[in-house]
C-alpha cells in the first residue's frame, strides 16, 4: 500500500518536484500546505505517514511545525527539506523530532534517498 | 564584505545552476553599485537578512532565463506565476545556503519577489553593494549582496 506523505513547503515548484518524485516511489500525495500553520490544521484530517517539512515559511515556520505535529502524532516521519545549510539548523531540527535533513537544492535522487534512508528499506517497500 | 566572502556567493550560484542543470553559469566581474543604480531584470527575489548581518541578497533574472530554469527541473508550468516563485526560491536557496559559512546568526526572511518594479526593492543605502553579473546560456541575471 502506498504511504501517505505531506509536502509543506512555500515554493509551489518544490512541491511539485517533490510530488513528481515521490509519487514514482510509491507514495500517495494527500495534502500540501505552504506554511505551518496549514498544516497543522491538514494534518489532523488526512493522517499522513510521512511529511516532508521546509523552514523557512510565512505564518509559522518549519521548526515550530515539526514541534506542533510531533504533539499530534509522536510516531510521525518528518524529512526536512530546506536551503538552510548549516549544522546547527540541522542538529535542531532533528532535536525538534525530524528524521531526517535534506539540503536544497536536491536532485531527484538526493530526495529518493534520502526518503529511503529515513523510512529503511522496508517501509518503502 | 571582503573578499573571501564574496567568494562564497560566487560559489554557491555556480553549484546552484550547476546542479540544477548540468551547467554553471558564467559569472562576470564583481563589482560595487550604488543603491540608486542597481541592475534590475524582470523577475527579483529579495531574501532580507538580520541578525549579525544586516541588509539583503537579491537575485534578479531575465523571464527567459527563468523559463529554461524551469524547464530544466522539471516544470512545464512556465507561467508568470511559476517564474514569481522560481526567483524567490532561488534566492531563499542562496541565502539559505550561505550560512554553511556564516552560520545561524546569518538569519533569513521569507522571499518577496518584485516583478519588474526597481522602486520596491530596498537595499540598505550606507552601504554599497556587490553586484555579480550571471549569464546563463544566453540569459543575463544578477545576484546583488548587500550587507551591512
């Protein structure tokens, strides 16, 4: 069965990007949102599996989202996806509960590992 | 700005393209511009910066540069809306980037993209600002970094 994902991001050319990859790998696109603040209120109605989460956004960024969701769902697989390229952005987003940490700009590929990298080899299927 | 920090933006636009599309652009002669005399293409992205810097980064493209770009990732909506969004993820990317060398105090605002307009884009005034000229296959663009 595919997995569910989330995409939030305010760049509606990467969230395409991300949807145009992902869904060749078996994921189900069933919400988007470009800010936080959207998705939290999505996320409760469309139970994703997985989220794929940017930083930098208007009304409620990256970090104060991952934090709001990890409330709803503990158990939630957030990959970051953000041009915000230093390691102390990363080590706090991960320390916010993401899984994972992917630096903009990627390549299809680079986003097909690392989603593979976050979820293992079994839950991708 | 000295000029290994200069350097840094040069760097990273050259492995933005590069990566994005198998092709570096050509990066022209730094040089300092006066607020009031800034290059100004069809679409800019603005990337305000506060924190231990102060001021912005801007990119700023010709349509049809952003027309191929977009076509180069993958999108076929090559729309004014799409290229909007393109120059202000560009220049997020940019900025965002650039603080692998300043680090997290190098804090960066959502993108505002101007569409053809030079009078909405502020630039701090006490300060000059560098100017890169980019010319991608036959497209010009510019990446301006001003900063206090």
């Amino acid at each position: 069965m595919a997995l569910k994902l989330m995409i939030v991001d305010d760049s509606n050319i990467i969230r395409s990007k991300i949807t145009r990859t992902l869904t060749q790998h078996d994921m189900q696109v069933v919400a988007t949102a470009s800010n936080g603040e959207d998705a939290v209120k999505l996320f409760g109605a469309h139970k994703p599996d997985v989220v794929t989460m940017d930083l930098t956004m208007p009304r409620m960024d990256g970090l104060e989202c991952i934090r709001a969701l990890r409330k709803i769902d503990p158990s939630i697989s957030i990959l970051v996806v953000s041009a915000l390229a230093d390691k102390a952005t990363a080590i706090q987003a991960l320390k916010e509960g993401a899984q994972g940490f992917l630096c903009k700009p990627f390549s299809e590929t680079d986003l097909t590992e690392a989603m593979e990298e976050l979820l293992g080899e079994d839950a991708h299927g | 700005m000295d000029e290994q920090q200069l350097r840094v933006f040069i760097d990273i636009v050259s492995q933005y393209f590069e990566r994005q599309t198998g092709k570096a652009p050509e990066v022209g002669s730094p040089y300092l511009g006066d607020a009031s005399a800034l290059p100004i293409y069809d679409f800019t992205g603005v990337i305000g910066i506060s924190g231990e810097r102060q001021g912005c980064v801007y990119v700023t493209a010709h349509r049809d540069l952003l027309r191929q770009l977009l076509l180069h990732v993958g999108e076929a909506d090559v729309s004014d809306t799409n290229l909007c969004d393109l120059v202000g993820e560009v220049a997020n990317t940019i900025s965002g980037n650039a603080r692998r060398y300043f680090g997290p105090d190098f804090m960066i605002s959502v993108p505002v993209v101007v569409s053809g307009n030079a009078r909405a884009i502020q630039v701090p005034r006490s300060v000059k600002a560098y100017i890169l000229p980019l010319r991608w296959h036959k497209f010009e663009a510019a990446l301006v970094v001003s900063l206090q």
